[in-house]
C-alpha cells in the first residue's frame, strides 16, 4: 500500500502521540484509507506477501554473502548490504547496478554510507540483480 502512502505503527502511546505532530501533512484520501482496511482484513494475502518478502530478503542476503557483503538485520522489507569499504564504493556499486538498469538505494550518511539498500522483489528481479551483480564483478 506504499503507492497509496499508506502505512502503520505499532508503538508505544508517548510515540503514537508524537505523531500527532504530523499526521496532517502525511494524510490520505479515503479510498487509500478503504484500501488499508481491505488489506488488514485479507489474512491470507497478508501471510502470502510475508512469505514472498521473506524469502525475496533471503535471497538478497545470499546473492550479497556471495560477494563477501553481510546482510544487517531487517524488520523491514528491503535489505541493507554492508559493503564494508566507503561510501565512494558504495556509490560506485550503486551507479554500476543502475548502468545495469536495476535500481537501489544508498539511504545512510557515514559511516553507515557504505551500505546500500536494495528493496524485496518477485524473483525475477532479484535474478536481474544477481546478473547484473556478476556482470560488475567480472569488469572490476
């Protein structure tokens, strides 16, 4: 539900009410809003997308532990990759996947710079990305 900016917390009361603070400029429209609660209703489908995220991070943390990068640990649904040099390197990493057409991100300042974030996808994008991760690593 991302795409509808949709999203949800489970926090403490004193964190839930400090979001008070701005939830008026992240609000939503009410078919997103219907949309959410269709979606927190549908258990089924919510346990098949856990299932499919869950195994797509396995998959990232393997294709990074191939090339030496260990995975942090994720409560999310994308994972960060320790690349374990700089954040030059990883920039490098980051713009030699994009000349490859596959998209990822760079969300830390340093010293977490030297990650990178790469999001869960269906398995035939993370087979692009472990292609085109090869085709790097056979030019450097």
């Amino acid at each position: 539900m991302a795409g509808a900016r949709i999203g949800y917390a489970i926090a403490h009361p004193d964190l839930v009410t400090a979001f008070h603070k701005v939830r008026n400029h992240f609000g939503v429209n009410r078919i997103a809003q219907a949309g959410a609660l269709a979606a927190l209703a549908d258990h089924e489908y919510l346990a098949q997308v856990q299932r499919e995220v869950t195994a797509a991070k396995q998959r990232i943390a393997a294709i990074g532990a191939r090339w030496g990068y260990p995975a942090l640990p994720s409560a999310t649904n994308f994972v960060a990759l320790d690349l374990g040099r700089d954040g030059d390197y990883a920039r490098s990493v980051v713009q030699g996947l994009a000349a490859e057409g596959v998209f990822i991100r760079m969300p830390f300042v340093a010293p977490q710079d030297r990650c990178i974030r790469i999001s869960a996808g269906p398995a035939e994008e993370l087979d692009r990305l472990e292609r085109a991760w090869q085709r790097m690593h056979e030019r450097a």
